[in-house]
C-alpha cells in the first residue's frame, strides 16, 4: 500500500545455499539435480506475490576471486567446496530466474551483497524505498528508514528498531559489532572471546568502534586484553566486512522493472525439471501450485507432511515435520 516506488532485491546465493539444504534431494526426469531451483523459483514466485515492485533484481555471486581476496588472502578460506550436485543448478537455475521476469546479476570482482548495496543506494537517491531478501546479517548495514530486510525462511522483516532489538546495536554500527564479533562464516577474525553479548555492550557504552579503541585501556580482564591484541587488525576486519555501495554497474535503476513471466519459457523449464503442477496448473496461485508439485515430491520419497509444509521449507512459513527442521536450522 505504500505509494513510493519499491526495489526488490534478492541475495540470490543465500537463496542458493539455503534451498539446497532445506529440500530433499530432487531430480528432474533426466537425473539433473534440482532441489535448489525448485526452492529458489518457490520462493521468488511467493516473494513477487508478497511485494509489489516497480523494479527488482535477482542477485549472485560471480565466479573468481574479489576485492576482498585480494587484501586479505584468508577471506573464506575455510569454507568448504561447493558439492557438485549444486554447481550443477546454477546455470539453469539463473535461466529459469529470468524465465520468470527476474533480471539476474552477478558482476566480477565483487560479491552479491556490494551489487546489492549499490543498488539500494541508487535507489535510495532516487527516492524510491528497497526491500532486500536475505538471511546475511551482513546486510543489516544497510537498513535505514528506506530500506529493509526481509527472510523469507524465517518471516523476519527488518527495519531500523528491528535490526537495533535483534543486534542491540542500530544499523549505522552493525560493521563495528561485526568488526568486534568478527564473521566466521567470511573467516574474518574479530576479538577472540568476544560475542554478540560483549559486542554491543561496549558499542552501547562507547558509541563507536573507533571510540571502544580508544577506551581499551579502561576495559579489565581477559576480554580487556584481547581486545587491545586485536588493535591493529580490527580496521581491516571492518573493512573486509563494509559492503561497498558505489559497483560500476552495467545497469540503471530503469533497466530493472518489474517484468512478466515468459509463459513458454517458464513451461519449457517447467517441463525439463520435472515441476509439472506449474504446467499443468496455471490459472492457480504460483504459491498453491508451488505447494502441490511439493506435496508429489516429498510424498515420492516417503515423506508423509502436507502440501504447504515443504513449500513452507523455502518460503518462509511454519513447517511442522520435524524432519525438515534440521535441514533448515543450517
């Protein structure tokens, strides 16, 4: 109902991961893997029936090393090799989001979050509002009164109160926190010792990162001590982990409006992969439709939940079976 223009931008990788591992195992007709399309195309299709945008973007990370590698060679070292069943959805997967009006993204040498960012920030000059989908903490940096964040695994939505009562500490610092905390999913290093708890206490005592560096001398303990060992490193933590929001980007804002489903196209991939309620159903919501195909899929592999349950597993709602529910605590 808001009459300003909306951006939708969708972190396109965390939807990646996320549907991966929150859906079984599942194969088109070919033996291609397609758990993650399923989970990614549900959740866009729920997404773009939530919000209504003006223009939107699907967002994901290009192939290569970034900027961030480049300063600091242990950046996401420990992270494992991405499991071939889903290297092997990716390209598809990219095809299919256009397939559904989507403009899909991914620049060289940057992360999603920095296209993301960008964007946000070009729609902001431009008067517009940004609703961002993610499960990225990192992202909270960017919430301010025109932008907010939304999960759709867990229905959390984002704004300036939101991300101060979750992080205790307001958008504007949540860098500083990161920087304190540090982010082991990055493997950017912050204090050792140091967690959520700490980290916002002493951003709520002394306003900044800058300024809790200032006063390390005055913090006792153990704590006290290692954040004074961690002096020269945290302005390099803080800056590994501060989103740039100035991309050279090949696109405007008015290159992303909100565009319509190929109909023959989506049919076509529909087809390939084996999603045949979304054929065989058209005049039915994305979601109810979505919900059905899921309800055949998991009934296949002997699990007994109901139709809305697994769709719920990528689009955010309540899922009772418990055996999904640790796939989707990952």
């Amino acid at each position: 109902m808001d009459p300003e223009k909306t951006l939708l931008l969708v972190d396109g990788s965390s939807y990646l991961y996320r549907a991966f591992h929150a859906l079984p195992e599942l194969k088109s007709p070919k033996g291609e893997p397609t758990g993650a399309i399923y989970g990614v195309l549900s959740m866009l299709r729920k997404l773009g029936a939530d919000y209504k945008a003006e223009a939107r973007a699907c967002v994901f990370d290009a192939k290569g090393k970034t900027f961030r590698d480049a300063a600091y060679p242990e950046y996401k070292a420990n992270r494992a090799p991405m499991p071939e069943d889903l290297a092997a959805q990716i390209e598809p997967l990219k095809d299919a989001v256009a397939a559904l009006g989507w403009p899909v993204l991914a620049i060289e040498g940057v992360e999603a979050d920095d296209v993301i960012a960008t964007l946000a920030e070009q729609a902001k000059r431009a008067g517009w509002r940004s609703v961002i989908s993610t499960g990225d903490k990192d992202l909270a940096q960017l919430v301010d009164e025109r932008v907010t964040l939304v999960n759709t695994m867990s229905n959390e939505k984002l704004d300036g109160p939101g991300v101060r009562e979750k992080f205790g500490v307001p958008p504007e610092r949540i860098v500083d926190y990161l920087a304190l905390t540090g982010d082991t999913v990055d493997n950017v290093p912050g204090v050792p010792k140091v967690g959520p708890k700490t980290a916002a206490k002493w951003l709520q005592q002394y306003g900044s990162l800058d300024e809790v560096m200032a006063h390390a001398g005055e913090i006792p303990g153990a704590v006290g001590e290692n954040l004074r060992k961690t002096l020269d490193w945290l302005p390099k933590g803080r800056s590994l982990l501060t989103v740039k929001r100035d991309v050279e980007l090949p696109v405007r804002l008015a290159d992303l409006a909100d565009g319509a489903e190929d109909p023959a196209q989506v049919t076509k991939i529909a087809e390939r992969f084996g999603f045949r309620s979304w054929v065989r159903a058209p005049a039915e919501a994305p979601a109810a439709a979505a919900g059905k195909e899921a309800q055949g899929l998991a009934r296949a592999r002997g699990l007994q939940i109901g139709r809305h349950d697994l769709l719920g597993a990528v689009a955010g709602e309540r899922v009772e079976d418990a055996r999904l529910e640790p796939a989707l605590a990952r």
